[in-house]
C-alpha cells in the first residue's frame, strides 16, 4: 500500500485512532518526531520522492517539493489555514490538498475567550509578582458590558461569539459572507469591518492569510480603533503589521495584545514585540488539547484514505483552485 508522511507534532502519542485507522489499509506511516510541526525544507528533500499522501503542520509545500513528489497524491493540513502550501501549483501536479475545518475550532475559540479574561484581569503579571513576593493588586475590566468585534465570522468566531453569550457582552462581527441565522441566534450584530474596528473595546482577528488580508490590520486600521481597546489574534500573524501593533502597543494607544500567531514563527527572541509590557505570546498552541488532535487527525487520516482508495474527499481545498 502507500507511503504517508506525518510532519504535524504529537502524531505517536496524541493521534493513535487516526494511526490505527490507517494502519489497518495497509498503509506505512512515516511519523515526525520532533515536538515542532514542521519539516525543514532538506527534511522534505529527503523523503518526499517515496511517499502517497502527507499530513503537514506547518512545513512549506511548494513547486519545489513537489517536483520532487512524483507518487504525492495528496496533502491533509492538520488544521484548518493551508497558507503554507501553494494549493493552485498542487493541482497543476494533481495533488488534492485537503484540510480540516472545525475540527480544532472549540480549542481555539476557548483560548481566544481566555485570552479576552487575562487582558481585562492581568492574571499572568500578578501571579509573577507572587512569585516574586510581591502582594500589589490590579484594577481591571469586566467582559459583561463590553463590545467584542469579531473581525471574521468563521467557525472559531462563531464559536465565540456563542461562549460571549453567557458573559453579557455586546457582539459585532464582519464577514464577507455571514452567517445570519446563527447571528440572530446568539444575538450577534452583524456590521461593516469599519464599525467592528471602530465599536470594539475588544478586537478579535478571525481572519485567514490571503493576498488579500496580508497586514489588513495595519497602522491605518489600528489608528480607527478605540484608544484603550484590546486586539486578539489566534488566527494568521501575516494578518496583522507586528510592526504597526508594536507601535500601537508602547505607546499606549492599545492597552494590550494576546497573539498566538505570528508573522514569523517560531516568534524571534529579539522581536520589539516581546518588549512590550501589555501583550501575551504564545507560540501557535491555539489548537492544542488532546480533544483537537483526536478530531483533527481522524478528519485527516479518513481525507486521506478517501483520496488514495478512488473517492472524492470531503474538504478538498484545491478542488477549483486557490487556498483557504
């Protein structure tokens, strides 16, 4: 049978439903070992030339690899975003490209809300003063009261927007293509990117990296924000201008940022970003529970077997080109 080659993290200890499930066609796993979910691209040189299928995290799938893939059927991104893999040059090779969607959106839409408590709170810095002997409180903020903007209306926001309901909030979102009905349900006021930029003491990117969203959320669009309003980004760092948001974050206009993605990861030790006292990092770990990865991996593994037994898969990307 096939060759599959896993890159995404945790496969062995996380994954042993989907693993099992593809064993049992026969197939031959090729599993990464490292804790990043990631191949170099002299990783990828190494073993791409023998293998049918692949579950990639966040490696670069190019023209170059695939030059080098002549039996690649099919590539699964163990999520959702496929922005690391030219999906328009795939089809040209007759490579499907499958993803995921919603497998890991309740994981993600939980941080996102997490993060929304730690900004009003400051929970991390007074818990670091403890440690350090410290007893100083902070006067913080209360979700009930708030508008959150949802910029992007997707699966992730839409789960939000749902856990929001119970907080007292005041929902807005955008979306090119909204859902309504599930809007009107959660009571969600669906407006312009301008009025969820302008309205939202909370600001929470749920957008994915396109040509066309690449730095949306840049110094101009910061700059309508309200000053003291917050920005949450557990989407695409390409979205947002690190630089614009630094900016914005020193000098007070933001009273802070939560980020789980990044423009350049894993996130430099030296970005200006991680001098800023009001912001929280972390490194791209939104879809990490045990939840996500069984969910996500059993999506995968059954798109892979769709594709290498003859039938069509459920979420091919690729179908009529372009990414998503």
């Amino acid at each position: 049978m096939g060759k599959i080659l896993i890159t995404a993290s945790h496969y062995h200890e996380l994954c042993a439903d989907a693993r099992e499930l593809l064993e049992s066609r026969g197939h031959e796993l090729m599993i990464n070992e490292s804790a990043l979910p990631y191949y170099t691209f002299q990783q990828l040189a190494e073993v791409v030339g023998n293998i049918d299928a692949a579950v990639v995290g966040l490696d670069e799938w190019t023209e170059e690899v695939f030059r080098m893939a002549p039996r690649l059927k099919v590539i699964a991104k163990f999520g959702v975003g496929t922005d690391n893999i030219d999906c328009d040059t795939a089809k040209e090779y007759g490579i499907k490209v499958i993803n995921a969607p919603g497998q890991n959106s309740n994981a993600v839409a939980e941080l996102t809300v997490g993060f929304m408590i730690q900004l009003l709170r400051n929970i991390l810095p007074l818990y670091e003063g403890i440690r350090q002997g410290q007893w100083v409180r902070y006067i913080g903020g209360e979700l009930k009261g708030k508008t959150v903007g949802l910029f992007g209306f997707g699966a992730v926001a839409k789960l939000v927007a749902k856990k929001l309901s119970s907080f007292e909030t005041e929902v807005i979102a955008c979306d090119l293509h909204p859902d309504s009905e599930y809007a009107k349900k959660y009571n969600v006021g669906l407006v312009s990117a301008e009025e969820v930029v302008e309205r939202s003491d909370i600001l929470s990117v749920h957008l994915p990296a396109t040509s066309a969203t690449y730095h949306l959320v840049d110094k101009a669009m910061i700059s309508k924000m309200k000053r003291g309003a917050c920005m949450i980004n557990c989407a695409r760092g390409a979205v947002v201008d690190t630089e614009a948001l630094t900016e914005a974050l020193k000098s007070g206009y933001l009273a802070g940022a939560a980020l789980d993605a990044f423009e350049t990861e894993p996130l430099p030790a030296d970005s200006l970003l991680l001098t800023c006292d009001n912001v929280i990092c972390t490194p791209h770990t939104g879809a990490e529970t045990y939840e996500a990865y069984r969910n996500v991996s059993l999506c995968t593994a059954q798109g892979i077997l769709d594709v290498l037994e003859g039938r069509e898969p459920l979420y091919w990307v690729n179908r009529t080109g372009g990414t998503i």
